[in-house]
C-alpha cells in the first residue's frame, strides 16, 4: 500500500460518516485528494524539500479525532494566561467548552470553520482556497482534503479590536490522529487586530498537525499575527500561511517555534498594493534530534512596498535547522525596499543548519539585501561573564538569550516572550540582575 494511499482510505471512511453538503465543498474536497494523490508526499528529490525527509508523516498511521474530551484543568495547565477572545480545538476539533468569545464586539466575527460552513457557506467559498490552492503543496492538497474544521476572522472596517484574538491547537497523547485546520482571516480596511495562533500539547503526544491559514488584509490594515509553536517533542507539525496586502496595510509575522519533532513552515506575502508593508520576526530553537524548517516569500508585486525579515535559528544536540528566505520583486516594482537576515546559532557540534537567503529582482529602482551567519558562543564572552561569579550554564544561557534579543524586543505581549525566553535560556537565578547581564552579555556576544 503506498503512503497516499492510508491517507486516501482515511478520507473515504471520513466522508461516508460525513452528511450531505454544499456541492462546492464536496468538489473542493475532491479536487484536494486528485491533487494530493497525483503529487504524493515530496520527498527530498523536491527542491523545496530538499533539506527534509517526510516519511515519518508519510508512513504515520493516524486517526482522525472523534471528540474533544478534555478537562478545564488539562486545558488550564497549557493555556496562555492572556485577556484574549479565544477558540480552543482538541486534536483538530471545536471545543465550545474550552473557548471564550464573551463580549466579542458586534464588528468582529470569530467562530470555528464548522459553523460557519453551515450558517453562511456561500460567504466562506470565495475566499477560501483563493490564496492557498491545491497546487500549492501535498500538504495543502491534503488539508482541503480534509477541510471541515478551524477557524473564520472577519473583522468590520475601521474596527480596532482591543484583545487579541487566539486560536488554540491542543494536542492529546494516546493514538496518533491528525489534523487539518483551516484559518481564514478578512481584515476589512483600516481595521486593526492582534492574532495569536497556539500549538501545545500534552508530554507524551504524538500526532500530525497540517494547517493552511489565509490572511486577507484590505487597504490601511494593520495584523499583527503570532505563531507560537509549543507542540510536543513527539508532534509532527506543517504550515502554509499566505497573507494578501492591499494598498497602505501592515503586516507582521512573529513566527516562534519550540517544540515539535519535524515542523515546516512556508509563509509567504504579497505586497499587492503601494505602502503595503511586511515584517517577519522568526525564531526556532530545536533541541534533541527536532528538525525545523522554514520557507518564507516575500513577492513584491507593487511599488512602493516595503519588507523586512529577521529570523534567528538556535540549535542544540543533533537538531538540524533549515532557513529558505526569498525576496521577490515583479517587473516595475520600482521604488521598493526589501530587507532580509538569517542568524544561526549552533549550541553543540553535531547540530546543524542549511540555510539559502535568496533575492530575485525584476526593477532596478530597489534597495535590497540579504545575508546569513551561522556560528558558536564565543568562549571568551563565556569566560568573560564567569569572572563575573556566574557560572558556565547560566553565563551560555545569557549568552543564548542575548543572540535571541533582537527579535524577541520585537514582541509586544510579555506572556509570549518569557515563554520563548524560558525555553531557549533556561530558568536564570533571580539573585542577578538579569536586564543588565543580558546587555552584558549581548555586547559581548557582538
């Protein structure tokens, strides 16, 4: 049986369980599995798959969740203690009894795929898919596929939303399912909103998570959207997120990656619109033998645009890391401006980065750059904080948090920093002054 095939048979058991539907989903559902059976899963003979083996999902054998049993004091345990609007999914599926969407503003709509696919389906199938096709990958073909549950954000114009808005992804250990969530986001012009998507599980999970997320931003919008990746050493997690900039919209991208034993990443941004700016802030911290992959794209397809990109990689033991960065400027996009930087930083001798920043330009009325370093914690700087009475472990933890400072003072909710801080440095003694060792540190780590 080949490795599609378990995955077409899970498919097929899934819609004779499903009821009718509107016609459009079905023939969208269809179209993913032709798509994904005549692709297959990529495999490392891809170029953009070059760097990571997919077996382990491909040769899975995975359920698909039937419920989302889980108590208040599990979800407790994993939850961001944020003010925030929120939506929970067990293994992939709604939990009303988990989510809090009290006081939602009558401008600002949030509710689960499911619901919305029955309330007004019509309103979701133009959208949907728009940006992110069956072509696009495997894994996109697959979750159409599968698509019948995650998350729909519109937002009225003009509308501010104080809270941010959190899509929580929790993952139960036991029999290994899959899922396939769907977020679609229509920020109408000038609006402004935070999102926060969660990925965390219990310890001892081992399930496949493959989500495709569409972010619509109309003119004068401004989505500030983070990602942060807390999955189980034993998860298995792949993303697509395509955003669409008008023109004068703000977008940017906290991309956090902790967790998980193999995560790929494509993000990608088009500036379609003049004064459409994007901003992507990445770290990824692997430990053990975690792989963690990230593709970005940013297409220049208007003048006048503007991006900037700072992605910080952080591996330990036998992690490998991959960075895959691509500015892209259309024909005529004069007058653009597209910044680009990937730093790596390699804790023990047997980890490892590939790493490929790469520009493509079509105007010569453009200010680019791009570049990438990869190295080691300077011994020196080591020595030079224990003679400050630190030891060695916490001295390479400043040291480690100091590297990842630069994106990190770019995130605005504290709650997320010291979660990411916590996991890259480890528990600092609270006897020193932390803020100033950390300027310390960072100054001799430059």
């Amino acid at each position: 049986m080949s490795d599609t095939q378990t995955f077409l048979d899970t498919l097929t058991a899934r819609s004779q369980q499903r009821g009718a539907e509107p016609t459009w989903i079905a023939a969208r559902r269809q179209a993913g599995a032709a798509r994904f059976e005549a692709m297959g899963f990529p495999t490392r003979r891809d170029e953009e798959w070059k760097y990571t083996d997919v077996r382990t999902i491909a040769q899975g054998n995975f359920a698909l969740a039937e419920n989302a049993d889980f108590s208040q004091a599990q979800a407790a345990a994993l939850t961001l203690p944020l003010d925030a609007y929120r939506l929970t999914f067990v293994d992939g599926v709604f939990s009303a009894a988990l989510s809090d969407l009290e006081a939602l503003p009558s401008s600002v709509q949030v509710m689960p795929l499911s619901k919305a696919l029955v309330d007004n389906h019509e309103a979701v199938g133009g959208p949907l898919g728009r940006l992110t096709g069956v072509d696009f990958s495997p894994f996109a073909a697959l979750n159409t596929a599968f698509m019948e549950e995650g998350a729909v954000v519109r937002i009225a114009p003009g509308t501010v939303v104080e809270k941010p808005i959190l899509l929580q992804f929790l993952s139960r250990a036991g029999t290994p399912v899959m899922c396939h969530p769907r977020i679609l986001v229509e920020a109408a012009g000038r609006s402004e909103a935070t999102l926060i998507e969660h990925y965390i599980g219990e310890a001892d999970a081992a399930n496949f998570t493959n989500v495709v997320a569409e972010l619509m931003l109309d003119r004068g919008t401004i989505l500030n959207h983070y990602k942060l990746q807390e999955a189980p050493l034993g998860d298995l997690h792949v993303a697509s997120i395509h955003v669409e900039q008008s023109r004068d919209s703000r977008y940017s991208s906290y991309n956090l990656n902790l967790g998980g034993a193999l995560v790929r990443n494509d993000l990608i941004s088009d500036l379609n619109g003049q004064g459409a700016e994007t901003n992507f802030y990445g770290l990824f911290f692997g430990q053990g033998r975690q792989h963690v992959d990230n593709h970005t794209k940013v297409n220049h397809n208007a003048p006048l645009t503007f991006s900037n990109e700072n992605y910080k990689g952080i591996l330990d033991d036998r992690a490998h890391g991959v960075f895959n960065g691509k500015v892209y400027v259309k024909r005529d996009s004069q007058k653009i401006e597209g910044f680009q930087s990937n730093q790596n930083l390699l804790l023990s001798d047997r980890a490892h980065i590939d790493a490929k920043p790469e520009l493509e330009i079509y105007a010569d009325d453009v200010k680019c750059s791009h570049g990438t370093t990869t190295g080691q914690l300077d011994e020196d700087a080591i020595y030079a904080l224990r003679t400050r009475g630190i030891d060695k472990a916490t001295a390479r933890g400043l040291l480690t948090l100091a590297f990842a400072g630069e994106v990190l003072e770019q995130v605005a909710l504290d709650v997320i920093a010291e979660r990411v801080e916590l996991a890259v440095a480890g528990r600092l003694p609270e006897r020193f002054n932390l803020a100033g060792l950390v300027e310390t540190a960072a100054a001799l780590n430059d």
